[in-house]
C-alpha cells in the first residue's frame, strides 16, 4: 500500500508516517505543500491514497482537494484537519473524497481509516459528523473561513502578528494574508477597526 501524507506541519507528519510505516506493508511519501504534494503524483508511482492538510500552503481550501482528485486520471484523496467544520466536511464528502480525517483522531483510529480508504471506502468519523456545531451563527461569521475567524479572534484580543502565528502554528506572512482577506470581507481598512467590527457585532 502507497500512501502520500502533504501537511506543513512537519511533527505531525513524521509521526503519522512512524504510526504508518510501523504497520508493515505501508510505503509512504511526504510533501510540505500542495506543489510538492502534486509533484510526487505526477512522477512517483501511483499511491492508492493521499492524505492533504486543509490549510497547508497552495491548498486554498477544498479547491486544492478537487485539483488533486482530478490528477492523472483520478486519484483517491482525503482530507486532514486539525479544525475543519463539520460543513467543510460534508462539501468535501459531496466532492468525491475519500474521506476526512480530524488530526485529533487517536493513532490506531487514523491507521485503521487509512487502510479503510486505501481499499476503496468513504471514511468520516460518525462522533465527528453528528457533533453539534459550536460555530458562532452570525452573518458575519458566514463570510468568514474557520482561519480567518481564529485570527479575527486574536485580533480582538490584543494579540500581535507573531503570537496569533504561534497561537494557530502558522506562519506570519499567512497571518498577514488571512488579516488581508477579512478586512476586505467586513469592511476595515486595519486590524483596530477589525477588532472594532467584531467586538460591536459580538461575534467572540
């Protein structure tokens, strides 16, 4: 069984390729990124999964998952997220993958779904999927990626650039990014009248 781990963060990937390759009879490949995820596919021999990282680089969301599906005539993709909505994985189910997976998953659960998907099932854990919703339901809220509304978040909370990154173990620049995107979305032309914005429409 061949199977590629893409994530960014490189502890949990190393230890998902230990968990893996302890099994025996499991070759796996790794990649930190959507680019060298879709690199190895297109040279290495066929992998009977791959498992991407949601918010690893290049992946903007579940546009990334449909593009590697759609690689060398199709390919058997699931999703792995340490903080996707249910939401995000129904869409991502409905598109034709073949599964998700919640990095809170204990180790011999996540082999076991990866050896599920490898011979060809859907794999969605059930205690995830019927988990009541604890997102905020807010129209503001609505515009906003589960990403973007952590670092909406830190942002009322007085946080600096370089702890809402360590808070959500993500780079600065993709903070920036991501403070880019949700100032457009609701409205602010700085992180002040951001934080101003969410405070007033008691979105934290």
């Amino acid at each position: 069984m061949r199977v590629l781990i893409a994530d960014d963060h490189d502890l949990l990937r190393d230890t998902l390729v230990l968990f893996l390759q302890a099994q025996g009879g499991i070759d796996t490949s790794t990649a930190a990124d959507l680019p060298g995820a879709h690199r190895l596919i297109e040279t290495e021999d066929p992998f009977d999964l791959i498992l991407l990282d949601l918010n690893m680089p290049g992946m903007n969301g579940l546009e990334g998952l449909k593009q590697t599906m759609a690689l060398k005539d199709g390919q058997r993709v699931a999703l792995l997220s340490g903080e996707a909505t249910r939401d995000i994985a129904e869409k991502a189910l409905e598109a034709g993958a073949a599964g998700f997976v919640p990095k809170t998953l204990p180790a011999k659960s996540m082999i076991n779904a990866v050896k599920f998907m490898a011979m060809g099932e859907q794999y969605a854990p059930i205690d995830f999927m019927t988990a009541v919703d604890d997102t905020p339901s807010h129209p503001l809220a609505d515009k906003l990626t589960q990403r973007e509304l952590q670092v909406l978040k830190g942002l009322t909370e007085g946080k600096s650039n370089k702890e809402i990154a360590r808070d959500l173990d993500i780079t600065e620049p993709t903070v920036k990014l991501h403070m880019k995107t949700l100032y457009r979305k609701v409205g602010a032309s700085n992180r002040t009248q951001a934080a101003l914005i969410a405070r007033e429409a008691a979105l934290f």
